[in-house]
C-alpha cells in the first residue's frame, strides 16, 4: 500500500509532531537537533504536495523526490522523508569538508537540503570552508538568493522567504543559536 493519498486540497502540518517522530526514530544523523529544528521551521511542513518557489511538487519538510500533484504524506511519512533527506545532505557535507558537529556543520546541510549538492560543491561558501575562513564563509550566504533565475530581493519575484533563509543561516554560521 502507497504511504500517499491523493487529495486536491493543502494540507498543512505541524513541524513539531514531525521532530517528534525524528527524535524517536533510531537514525545516525550529525546534524544537531538544533539544527533539524532549524532546518525544518525554515521549510515549513506540509501534508500535501505543492509547487515550491523553484516550481517542484515538494511535500512535508522540503521534500521533493517522486512527489507529485495530489500527494498526501502522514506525520510518519514526512519524518521518514525528513530523516533520508538530512542524511543526504550530511553525506554530500561529509564527503567536501570536515566539521565539527555543530551550528557551522548544521549550516552547511542546510544549504545542501535547500540549494543541492551541485550548487554547493561549485560555492565559494565551500572553498571558504576548506580554507578554514569560517567568516568568509557564513557570509557567502546573502549570496545565494536567486531561484530559477528570478532575485528574491526584489518584490516582483514573490520568493522573499528565500533572502530571509539565507540572513538567518547567516547569523546561526555567525553566531550560532541564540
């Protein structure tokens, strides 16, 4: 039996009840329950399938992977998706640089679950971050505001949720949680 439903409505869910799930599954991630924390309020949580910024079907916590119009995930499903994506990302992470668990290494995943591996592989964020200028590095972020093109700092372009990411994930590199 399929894990989805089909559905024509969007349904939202509670990022909270699916960190609930992730924090009682048994998994291997490094990334910092900070840091799934924040990954995930960034994303923001829903149920059923709709069509992102970068116009994706995504569904649940950014997740994009064979999801298509009409799609409806459980709470289970979403934590599930949520946990293989963040070790995706920590992977293409761990495979480019070494760091610290941590909000530095936190940051550096949620680029790869936000912008992909390519982009990351190809960023001067991480050729930063191999030559050890972790503040050269966190401040690559404002850098990476465009989606299919568009600015997301100028209003017409309807993305400005991504400008907003990329000051906060600034700041945590920066900072870290505060």
């Amino acid at each position: 039996m399929s894990k989805l439903k089909k559905t024509s409505g969007v349904i939202g869910c509670l990022v909270a009840s699916v960190l609930a799930v992730v924090a009682g599954t048994d998994h291997d991630l490094k990334t910092t329950p900070d840091g799934l924390a924040f990954i995930s309020n960034l994303e923001g949580c829903s149920s059923s399938a709709y069509q992102c910024s970068a116009d994706r079907w995504t569904a649940g916590l950014g997740h994009t992977q064979g999801v298509k119009q009409g799609d409806i995930a459980t709470t289970e499903t979403i934590a599930d998706w949520y946990i293989e994506d963040i070790s995706a990302a920590e992977k293409v992470v761990d495979r480019q640089v070494t760091l610290a668990a941590g909000p530095q290494y936190d940051m550096a995943v949620s680029f790869v679950f936000n912008l992909g591996a390519g982009n990351f592989r190809s960023s001067t964020y991480l050729k930063k971050l191999k030559a050890g200028q972790l503040t050269a590095a966190c401040n690559e972020f404002p850098r990476w505001v465009f989606v299919n093109g568009k600015d997301c700092r100028l209003d017409s372009s309807h993305c400005a949720g991504i400008v907003k990411r990329r000051l906060a994930e600034q700041k945590v590199c920066l900072y870290g949680y505060q």
